[in-house]
C-alpha cells in the first residue's frame, strides 16, 4: 500500500480566521450554551457537508481546527457525533434522499445527530467496541419496505437532550450482512450515562424492535470510512487539548515560586515541560498530517495511536508539575486528565489502531 502525497501543515489563512472564531465564541459562551452560536455564527457544523446539501464543502482539515478548539475549551457541545460522525455516515452511505432530507438542518445546527455504533461485545464486561465483527444488533424486515432493529447501543457521542436523528449500525437478521440504517421513530431508551469524563456526553441506546429504513447494506465500508473520519477529528481534538495543558501547566511553572523562585527556574521542571512539549508538537503534526491529506487509513490510524498516548502522558504531567493543587479533585488539570483518557477509548483503544496500522502497511505479527 502507497503512502499518500505530503500535504502542507502550515494553516491557510481562512483556517486561522476559523479557529481564531471558534475560540472567542467558546471563551464567550461555556459548556452547551456555544453550540447556537457555533452553529448559527460560525457555520460549524455546515463545515463537511457539501455545498449542495447547504453546507460549506470543507474537509478534515477544517473540521481539525474546529475540534482542536473544543479540545483547549473540553466543551460538551455535540460537534463530534453530529458535525463528524452522523454527517460523515450520511454521506458513506451515499443514499441521497437521506442527505435532502437531514443534512440541510445538521449543517445549520438545527438538528442534531447521533451515530449509534459501539457495542459490548459477548463477554466484554462492560468493555465496549466499535470492530464491525463485534456489532450484533439485529434488523428483521416488518414484511413491507421497512426494518425493525434490535440490540443495545454503547458509549453514542451526544448532547444533553435526545437527537433529533439517529443513524445505527445492525446486521440482517436473515443474511449477516451489516448494514447503516436510520431510525424512523424513537428509540425504546435512549440515555446519557455518567462517566469518568463529565466533558463528554456519551449515551446507551436501545432498540426493541424500533423501526427503521436502511441506508447502506454495504456497512462495513460506511464504518471503514466513518472511523478514519471520527480518528482524524479525535486526534485533533486530543492534540488541541494537550496543547492547551502544556500551556497552563507552563504558566503554573512560571507564577508558582518555591524556595524564591519561579519552580520553572528548576532544571528537572524545564526537563518534564520540554518532554510535554515534544509530546504536544509531535501528536499536533500527526494530527495535521491526517487531517490535511482527507484522514486516510493510515495516517488517521497513526494520528489516533500517537494523539490519544501524547494526551494522555502531558495531562499526568500536568497534575503532577502542579504539586499538591494539582491532585485536588476540583483543580481543572484533573478535568483534562479525565478527557485524556475517557477519548484514549473511544473509537478503540491505542493498541488497536497501532495493529490496524500494521497491517495496513503489511507487518506480520510475531507468533
């Protein structure tokens, strides 16, 4: 498999504007109250949705600036299952009577959609996972034109209140096959569960035979590109994030003083940030690197491994240069600590996507 052709990482000028927007509307409006004027101002969620579904006909790389945004605020808003995941099914999918009838609201930020696609595997103990063998929900057809879906749907990015439309992957119950289909009445539960990350909502979804019309019976391709799609937007996520981290941890560093001086005067403190930083600006490129070249496999694979493990290691780091202020639980270096690995597991863990990779470019596993 050939590597893709280099794209450039340095921001165009209208993604700066972006991203340079994004921020004054998160530092304005906190929590779920940005997601009207992300929308509405902004055009957010009009970004991946092509131009004549009334949306933008922008790409990763612009869909990067904005989740790398939502990553330094940890906002709650419903951006990655709406704008990324539901938009990016849709349009897998190919089915254009869907993309008439529901893109022009999700672009607009009117409506808002849920991918529902993880579940817990036979004897996951509450692991979940988003491998397309391990997806059993069931569509039976209702004897006309229609199907009625069966299973319980896990870790469903999603806002405070039910969306307003819902896509899910299940497998005819008759040939195996996994196929996208959108749901045409409400679930039979849908709820937002508590988890270690409050910064993001995550659902479970259940389906008692709840009607619905298919969009794709070729889903394992929908779900091949949907995941390099949500990997690319995560890793920009993560590494807006820790980004955002280092910066805070850094002017900690510089304000907090111990025996008369600046504890970022000490050799071993610059050592760690200096380490923070390399994590920061490595995960960053990567992130870039996928989003700029349309997240394919291999890169979106590479950005997802390498940007959840950077997240991860700055944000312990954080907590630990903060000294005693930082192992409280209420200080806001636990609050990143806590995104960092909540998203280490969504969409798959590290390790599963560094196997992917491997096998993408054809490395054989040692026995």
């Amino acid at each position: 498999m050939s590597a893709p052709d280099p794209a450039p990482l340095d921001p165009t000028a209208e993604q700066v504007q972006l991203r340079d927007a994004v921020r004054a509307v998160l530092a304005r409006h906190p929590g779920h109250t940005a997601w009207d004027p992300l929308t509405a101002q902004v055009g957010a969620a009009a970004l991946a949705v092509p131009a004549e579904y009334g949306g933008l006909g922008c790409g990763p790389a612009e869909t990067g600036v904005v989740m790398a945004e939502l990553g330094r605020a940890l906002s709650p808003v419903p951006y990655l299952g709406s704008a990324v995941l539901t938009v990016g099914a849709l349009l897998a999918a190919g089915d254009r009577r869907a993309c008439e009838e529901h893109l022009p609201g999700l672009a607009e930020g009117s409506a808002v959609g849920a991918l529902a696609w993880a579940e817990e595997p036979e004897g996951g103990g509450g692991r979940g996972s988003w491998e397309a063998a391990d997806l059993r929900a069931r569509a039976e057809s209702d004897g006309r034109s229609g199907w009625l879906l069966t299973g319980v749907k896990r870790y469903v990015p999603a806002g405070p209140a039910e969306p307003s439309l819902v896509l899910a992957f299940a497998r005819d119950g008759d040939t195996g096959r996994l196929g996208l289909y959108e749901l045409t009445a409400a679930p039979a539960g849908f709820t937002v569960r508590s988890t270690m990350d409050p910064t993001r909502p995550l659902a479970e979804l259940t389906l008692d035979r709840t009607p619905a019309r298919l969009l794709s019976a070729h889903g394992e391709a929908v779900l091949d590109r949907v995941r390099d799609e949500a990997c690319a937007a995560l890793a920009a996520e993560q590494a807006g994030a820790a980004g955002r981290a280092l910066e805070v941890t850094v002017r900690y560093a510089k304000d907090r003083r111990q025996f008369g001086r600046p504890i970022g005067s000490f050799q071993a403190v610059k050592h760690r940030l200096a380490d923070m930083h390399t994590a920061v600006e490595t995960s960053r490129a990567l992130a870039l690197a996928a989003a700029a070249a349309g997240a394919p496999p291999e890169l979106a694979a590479a950005a997802r491994s390498a940007c959840s493990q950077a997240y991860a290691y700055v944000a312990g780091e954080m907590i630990q240069l903060h000294g005693g202020i930082g192992i409280t639980w209420e200080h806001e270096a636990h609050a990143f600590f806590k995104r960092a690995h909540g998203s280490g597991q969504l969409f798959g863990a590290p390790g599963a996507h560094r196997e992917r990779l491997a096998a993408m470019l054809g490395f054989t596993p040692p026995p």
